[in-house]
C-alpha cells in the first residue's frame, strides 16, 4: 500500500489584532498585525510548491468570532492556490471562529470541504487509495459535549483514517468547555493519524499512530514562544514522519543575557546586541524580552544607578532598526534578586506555600479572573508553564517588595 503525504496545520488565528503591543514603532506595528497572513501565506507557497495530496485545517482559522472581512477574502485567496493547484482542503471550525458567530458568509471553492457541527466523514481518493476524514466544528463558543463519543471507530483497514479535533485533553477543568478527550479515547478509534487543534504549543502525545498538535501558524503574544509552523507529513500503514515547516514571520521569545565581570554600560550594550544578534540569526524578525542573569553586585550597583525605563530606551536606541528587526519589549534584572540579600523568612515561607498549591488550588485562586464573563474570552489555558511563569514573577516581587523594606 502507498503511503499519502499531507500538511497538518491549526489555529491560524488570521486578523489576530495584536492589542497591548504598546511603544513599538507604527509600521513595525503593522508588521505584526499582518504577521498572521504573512505565515498563512508561506503555508499556501510551501503548498502549491510541493503538493501535498491534501491539507488540514483544525480550527481557529480566524481570530474572531465577527470572522473580519479582510482575514476571510484572505483565507478564501489562499484557498483558491490550493485550487488551482488541484490540492484539497480539509477544515473545520475551533472556538474562536465557531458557526454562531456574527460574520458575513464568503463561498470558498469547490476544493475545500468544511466540516458541519456534527462528526461526519470527507472521503478523498489518493492515487486510487481511500482516505476518511473525520472531523466537526463548534456550532458555539463552548463545547462541552465529550464529542469524541461521536466519532466512529475505524473500518475497513485498506483505507487510511485521519481524525481531525480541535479540543484538549479532559481533566483540565479550564479546558473542560474545548470537546474534552483522552488519550485512549483517541487510540480506540484505531485511526492512523490524528489532527488536533487548539493547544498553540507543538507537540506530540503519541507516536504511533502520530497524535499531533502543529501549534499555531504564528505566535500572537510573549507566551506564545519560539519559532511556529506546521508539519508536513508523510503518512504509511506502517510509519509515519513529521516533518515540521517554520512559518512565523515575527518570533515571540525570551533571552538571557549574561552579565558576568559588567562594570560599565557600553559593555552591557554590548552584551545586549550579541544576544540580539544571535537570536535574529536563527529566527529572523523578533519580539523578545531580554532576562539578565549572572549579576553579581559589582553589576547590579551599575544597574542601580538608573531606572529600568531608562537602560531600555537607551538599548533600544543602541541598538536602532537593523534588519530584520528585533523589537526589545522588556528587560529584566532577575538576577539582582538573587544578590546578597537572601529572602526573608517571609518571602520564604509564602513562596513555599505558593509552591504547594495543586491545579485546584490554582483554579480556586484565579477562578474570579477566569470566571469573568466578559474576561475570559482574552485568557488562554493556564499551562504549568504558565505556572511556574507566575511563581517566578510573584517570589521576585515579594522578595523586591519586602527586602526593600527591610
Ligand atoms: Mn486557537
């Protein structure tokens, strides 16, 4: 049996509007806020370069429920390469672009099948080998429904069957409204492949058969780091292999910079700019904060002597408008924390309790901000990452807070 080749890709979050990316220059600014297109763009050119036999879209294909005008002529663009390139599309509809949304319907052509909001199947025909897709999108905002009940098991083992879902795995309660599934769930269905969306972070919960997130097309926000793409695939009865693509036109990320022996600005600046200069090496244009390790008091003195306002803006002037453009969005002298002072006993022992909390605990704790009827829709999942983001940033504050008193 042959074996097919596809592009797996999810969340394109097109027209995503960038909002709080105060101070950055307006046609950087502009930039970015056509970043999301930029990457849907280098996806459609990779496409209609190497035709796939076909291409999957999970969801979440726009930002907005309102689905903007501009970001749906777009999409309908790059499904008309697709088109003429004789290459089919698979898609379906996440939560940020559900069904009962306000939008303005545009046709897409005759080569893209959309999946209504049941489970239902689109057969396409390989190179004379069957392939069934599964998929649904959400007729609403929250899905609570375990739809992967829905789903069929696989048949007739001559075909291949791909399921696509755009959920997150059960037992995170704040996911708990995304189709929630498991794992076995998943297995049970005795697919070859499964297509996921909605976790913007690339990753893999099973090998064989491949149970895929690609993450998003492009990072929207500081959480949202590193290079994002999709994978090409290339898909037999026997083995699978995930070839992952880089479309991101502007890469969100966070930097070390090592003090170490810094007594004087210039040489700071410098460091500065071979950290720059080595990350837009490897990922082109960037927004990045800048975190300074090793300060050792000697540094940290110099640090002192003028706001942190102060020793961005003369970095960022330093460093100017070289191409490609990295925009410094933050720095931070986390290790100053780390100097003489050791944490009180206070900072201590609220910081081990902070430590102690479980995901319940968590919840319990943000549960009005997540909660929030109207602030919600602007949260992503709380990941562990998140996490740990969070007792990081809260023991340095206390610490700041409370040996400055002392
Ligand atoms: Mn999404």
């Amino acid at each position: 049996m042959s074996s097919i080749r596809f592009i797996h890709t999810a969340d394109l979050h097109l027209d995503s509007p960038f909002k709080g990316m105060t101070g950055l220059p307006v046609d950087r600014l502009n930039n970015l806020r056509d970043s999301t297109f930029t990457a849907f763009n280098k996806l459609i050119e990779h496409a209609v370069k190497t035709k796939p036999d076909f291409v999957l879209i999970a969801g979440d294909i726009y930002d907005g429920e309102d689905r903007s005008l501009r970001a749906q002529m777009k999409f309908r663009e790059g499904m008309r390469k697709l088109d003429a390139a004789s290459i089919p599309a698979v898609i379906s509809y996440g939560n940020h672009d559900h069904l009962d949304g306000r939008w303005t319907r545009f046709d897409l052509p005759p080569n893209v099948h959309v999946f209504n909001e049941n489970v239902e199947a689109a057969k396409l025909s390989v190179n004379g080998q069957e392939v069934v897709i599964y998929g649904f999108s959400y007729k609403e905002r929250h899905i609570r429904d375990k739809v992967i009940d829905w789903y069929p098991v696989a048949e007739h083992h001559d075909a291949f069957h791909i399921g696509m879902l755009h959920g997150s795995l059960a037992g995170d309660e704040t996911h708990a409204v995304y189709a929630p599934f498991t794992k076995s769930e998943l297995l049970a269905k005795q697919y070859d492949y499964w297509a996921l969306g909605h976790i913007h972070f690339r990753q893999q919960l099973h090998e064989e058969p491949p149970i895929v997130y690609p993450g998003n097309l492009q990072g929207r926000h500081r959480n949202e780091r590193g290079a994002k793409g999709f994978y090409e695939v290339e898909l037999s009865k026997t083995s699978a292999s995930l070839h992952f693509v880089a479309t991101s036109a502007i890469v969100f990320d966070r930097l070390e910079v090592s003090c170490s022996g810094i007594r004087h600005a210039n040489e700071w600046l410098t460091a500065c700019s071979e950290a720059l200069e080595s990350f837009s090496t490897r990922n082109g244009a960037g927004i990045v904060e800048l975190t300074m390790v090793d300060v050792d008091n000697g540094t940290a003195d110099l640090f002192s002597q003028s706001p942190e306002e102060e020793w961005l803006e003369v970095l960022r002037d330093y460093i100017g408008e070289n191409e490609p453009y990295v925009w410094i969005q933050k720095i931070a002298f986390a290790g100053q924390l780390n100097l003489s002072i050791a944490p009180g006993a206070l900072v201590q022992s609220v910081a081990d309790m902070i430590d102690g909390w479980t995901i319940d605990d968590w919840k319990d704790v943000l549960k009005d901000v997540y909660q929030h009827a109207r602030g919600v829709k602007y949260l992503d999942v709380l990941s562990e990452e998140e996490i740990a983001d969070v007792k990081a940033g809260a023991t340095a504050l206390l610490t700041a807070e409370i040996t400055g008193l002392e």
